[in-house]
C-alpha cells in the first residue's frame, strides 16, 4: 500500500510541476520540460547514470520507451473510453514533451510499429526540436512470400531514420504457428540489406524456440516476459486455451521463457513486463532484470517517466541473483 501511495503522490505533484513548465516555457523551446535544459539539473546525472547496452552497432538504453501510448493503444482490456482518453492526452505536443522527458532522464531509445502520424511525429520531433532518441521499429507491412511490401516498407522506415528494425510479434507468431520459418528467416534479412540491425518479437515463446533451432540470423528478441503474482493474472484454465486466443499483453509461461533465454546469447528487450499496467514498475523491472532480460521496454506517461527510469536505475544497481550473463 505504501508503494502505491508514493506513486499516486507522486503523479499528482508531476502533473502539476508539468503544469508550471508548460506555462513557463517560451518560444526558445524547452519542448515542456524546463529540466532538460536547466545547468544544473538532476535529471541531467540521471541521464548520464542509465546503464546502457549494446544491440549490433547501436547503444541503447537499459530502460526503452515503449510506443503503445504514443499511437494511443492502451491494451486497456474492455475499457474502450481509456484509448479515447490516451488520444486525447497523448496530442503530438505532449508527445514531443514526453520524449525529451525520456531523453533528460536517460532513455535514449524508442520501440514503436508504424502508423502514418506517429512516425511523422517522430520526425518532426528530430527534425523540428533536435531530438536525438533512437528508433527501432516493426514494421506492420504484411510478410508474404515475395517480401515485396514488407521490403519497401522497411526501406522507407530506415530513409526516415530508423536506427534498428525488428519483426511485429503478431507477425512472428503466426509465421512460426504456419511453420514457415524460411519466410521467417528472409524477412530478418531485409533490415540488415540496408545495414541495420534487426530482430525478432514475439509473445509465444515457440517463436524464440524455432529461431535458435533454425539458426535465424536475428540480432535480438522482443519478447513479452512477467510473472503471473498479479489479481487479475492468468487462470490456470486461461493457461490452457490455444496461443491464437491468448490475449497478447500476457506471457504465457514466464518460468519456461526464462530458462529458455538463459542459454540463447542474443541480446533480449523484455516488453508487457507490467501485463499491460497491472503490475507496479518496481516489481515488474526487477522481475524482468533479475530473470534475464538485458533490456525493458515500457510503456509511459510523460509524468510517469522521472519515477521509473529512478526505479529502473536503482534496480539495475542493486540486482542481486541475476543467473544470466548480460548478452548485451
């Protein structure tokens, strides 16, 4: 109870900080967020104090930003108002806002798929205030036999400027559940055609299984991964439903997925490690940090983002029991 006092605390008192910087801020741009270029500002040592890692020639990050929110996706199970609200709260300013928050406190990559007005977001955020965050995104294009749409599509995201592509989970796991791991397996070359790097994501942990069988040249895996010690968490029923109707925001079999990414040495960006909001941060980064992930990927509010990348810091500083090398 505690911890869940600290953290409604301290949303209330961001939002009307928040409040102040977007009053206070001048045509100069601060983008809304005066601490990203104050001279002595703490979030400026927060910064450079968020351990980093490495996937192919990119630097990254331990903690990404997660881009659900950014395209107003929610995974807000049968609350349909809770999208309305994101769109409404998320307008491209508060994006712009949200960004250099995730870069004044040390976050310097981005994970997102690619809808038309976010990317552009994206690119205007470079472009029109200098916003250095590094994209890595999956492509929703289909994957059929020729490549040809998914290869133009992943030529167009790296000209505008995308810094790493992986495969959509949603895609991937149809691909393996079809047996078409040669499909598979073409469609990871693209990106690295164009001299990027590139993985695979996934919610079914067959697809990780197929691509170490099969000797897939991935870069690295997004797959999901938290535990089930959660009010709403799966059923042991749930549990035996077919993946197809498993709801995509849950991992599976956590337990399995941690033992099988203990021996797989490719970098691993852990995503929906909060089952899609019902798990509080410090429980979800240290369950995730401690079982093996080299990466976490969340998704959050610009008011959300000083308290968990503080969260991810001191986990990633005090991580006792980790069984698997860092492989990035």
């Amino acid at each position: 109870m505690a911890s869940e006092i600290n953290r409604r605390t301290f949303v209330k008192g961001t939002l009307l900080s928040s409040a102040g910087l977007t009053l206070g801020g001048g045509a100069g741009g601060s983008f809304g967020v005066q601490a990203a270029t104050a001279p002595a500002d703490p979030a400026a040592a927060a910064a450079s104090a968020m351990p980093r890692g490495r996937i192919g020639k990119l630097e990254v990050s331990r903690l990404l930003l997660g881009g659900n929110l950014l395209t107003h996706y929610t995974h807000s199970r049968d609350l349909r108002y809770v999208y309305t609200l994101a769109a409404r709260y998320n307008t491209d300013e508060k994006i712009f806002e949200t960004l250099a928050a995730a870069e004044a406190h040390g976050i310097n990559t981005l994970s997102i798929h690619n809808p038309p007005h976010p990317i552009s977001v994206l690119r205007r955020y470079r472009e029109e205030r200098g916003g250095k965050i590094q994209w890595i995104i999956c492509p929703t294009a289909p994957v059929e036999p020729d490549l040809s749409k998914y290869t133009r599509e992943v030529e167009d995201l790296v000209a505008m400027g995308a810094n790493a592509i992986y495969l959509w989970g949603v895609h991937a796991d149809a691909l393996v559940n079809a047996s078409q791991i040669e499909l598979l397996a073409k469609a990871v070359e693209v990106p690295h055609r164009l001299g990027v790097p590139s993985g695979v994501g996934g919610h079914c942990l067959d697809v990780v299984k197929a691509c170490e069988e099969n000797h897939v040249n991935a870069d690295f895996y997004i797959k999901t991964f938290h535990h089930h010690n959660y009010p709403t968490g799966p059923k042991p029923d749930e549990l035996k439903a077919p993946y197809s109707e498993y709801p995509g925001y849950w991992c599976r079999e956590p337990e399995e997925t941690a033992a099988v990414m203990a021996k797989v040495q490719k970098p691993w960006i852990a995503f929906k490690t909060m089952a899609a909001g019902a798990i509080p941060p410090a429980d979800a980064f240290r369950y995730a940090f401690t079982h093996g992930a080299d990466f976490v990927l969340a998704g959050m509010f610009d008011f959300e983002i000083a308290e968990d990348t503080r969260i991810a810091r001191e986990t990633l500083g005090d991580l006792a029991g980790r069984s698997r090398p860092w492989r990035a």
